[in-house]
C-alpha cells in the first residue's frame, strides 16, 4: 500500500495511507545501512503489521522530487512564507533569507502577509510594493476577518505547501482554519518581546482535501545560509537581473563599486531599497563566512 509520511517523531514515521488512514510505521533498516532517512512529505510503499492498532513497516521510499534541509521537508510543490503585517511586524530581513533558500531549492514561493485588519491600506501597499518587482507573489489576507482567504485557498489547492515563516505570524492558525480536525496548538504575541511563542516543533504534513497537503513548519527567529558563495548572491535577487551587464565593471556585486546599474535603480525606485539593503547585509555576512 503506498502513502505519504506526515510526521515523524522518536523513531516512527505517521503515514497516511491511500486507504485514508494514518499509520504509525517503522522504517527498515536497510534505509540506515543506505544513509536514507525518511522525510515528511516522502512518498512511500508500506506494509500493515496490526490492523487494529494501524501500525505498520515503511518498505519502500519512492524518489524525491526534491528535498529541503530546514524545514526537513520532501516532495513541496512550493512554499507559503507567511508573515503577519503587523504585531509583530515583519523581518524583511528574515524573509529575503527563506527567498533565497527556496531559490535555490528552486521552490516557487508564495509571500503572504496575515493580519491584514490590522495594517492601514499604505502600510499594505508599501509592503506589497517591496516584492513589485521580484515576480514574487504578495498577497495580504487575514485570518481574523477571512479577507483574502478564498485566493489563498485557490494557490493551495492540489499542491502540497510548505508554509514558512516565523512565529506569531498565524502558521499554524491557518492550518487550523483550512483543517479543523488538525487541531495545531497556537501560542499568543508575547506583549512584552513582540513576538510569537514556539507552538511548533518538528514539520507536519496536514491533509487539507484531496492532493492538498500543508506542511506545518517550526518558526524561526533567525535563518543563517551557508554554502552559497557571496559572488553568488545577486543571483538569487531577480530585481537585479535587467540591470547585469549594464555596470561599469564585469562581476559587479552592487556593493561599492562606481556607475553601478543596480545602485541606479535603487535611487531611481525600480528596485527597493530595502531589499537593497537585506542584500548588502548578507553579501557581508557570506564574505565573513568565506574569510573564516
């Protein structure tokens, strides 16, 4: 019978089966001898060993369309960074660093902005208007008075959707709202640090309605990339793209060097100066990380 892991926790693997029920499975141990070791999200072949207690053996991990290291995810069709608007207000800082994660896992990313009831239509628009040029999509939706919720639906239905972001922001609210029966526990705002209390602590795979699945993620309050060469990072910001080749110097890295196109088209408001700035932060943190 075959299935989709939609958790894993202490040794065992919650599969959910094509019979439309979950069971608890150990995986063979042939899987440790070959260094593979079962993601949610894997599709797998499995045997029931106790009917009455739906347990059973993962036999066989079929291929991987793709796999992400954090969140230990496999087989995503796309990624929902989920971000609230305001209390806390977002860490563009924190979102361009899932951006570039997800680019290079060549993950399509939808960005959403929850709590939209309580951000003014400017403060809206700005953020919305940050990504304008990215070919991101930027929605606003809020969970509160359901603004935005049947769009959302529609980019999540037949997909299965890692939704990422940090905590407070409403992840696991929104998988509560789509799925009641998930039953996710959800934290308050702490008043007092301006953010979120960790609700979530390992990835979950939640089944929505046929062929749509969430992946519930642990939130971050900090994300470090490494293994990406700082030369390399302009790569993954798409803004920048009409302007390569238009610098003064071959292998400008938009940084301090003079006549620079992408500089150009910050003054000028074509690429946002606050992903400009994200993007010299990380460019000097990568440089560091090389040095040492």
């Amino acid at each position: 019978m075959r299935g989709k892991i939609i958790k894993g926790i202490a040794g065992f693997y919650y599969v959910y089966a094509e019979d439309r029920v979950t069971y608890a499975c150990k995986a063979r141990g042939i899987f440790r001898k070959d260094s593979l070791k079962p993601l949610a999200g894997d599709d797998v072949e499995m045997t029931v060993t106790d009917p009455k207690d739906l347990e059973g053996n993962i036999t066989v991990i079929l291929p991987r369309k793709n796999a992400l290291i954090r969140p230990a995810v496999a087989n995503v069709d796309q990624a929902l960074l989920f971000f609230a608007a305001r209390e806390p207000d977002p860490n563009l800082q924190i979102l361009d660093r899932f951006l570039v994660m997800m680019a290079r896992q060549e993950i399509p990313v939808v960005i959403c902005f929850n709590k939209a009831d309580l951000a003014s239509e400017a403060e809206k628009e700005h953020l919305q208007g940050i990504f304008r040029n990215t070919g991101y999509p930027v929605m606003a939706v809020s969970l509160h008075t359901k603004e935005g919720l049947s769009e959302l639906q529609t980019l999540l239905k037949g997909k299965t959707t890692v939704v990422a972001g940090p905590s407070g922001a409403g992840k696991s609210s929104l998988t509560n709202l789509l799925q009641p029966e998930a039953r996710m526990e959800t934290g308050d705002v702490s008043k007092k640090l301006g953010r979120g209390r960790q609700t979530t602590r390992h990835a979950e795979i939640v089944p929505v309605d046929q062929d749509t699945y969430l992946v519930d993620t642990p939130g971050f309050t900090s994300l470090y990339i490494t293994d990406l060469a700082d030369t390399d990072l302009k790569n993954y910001y798409p803004e920048f793209a009409p302007y390569e080749g238009k610098c003064r110097f071959l292998g400008c890295r938009h940084l301090k060097e003079p006549e620079c196109a992408v500089k150009e088209a910050v003054q000028e408001g074509a690429v946002s100066p606050e992903r400009y700035e994200n993007y010299k932060s990380l460019l000097q943190e990568l440089a560091m990380q090389r040095r040492y």
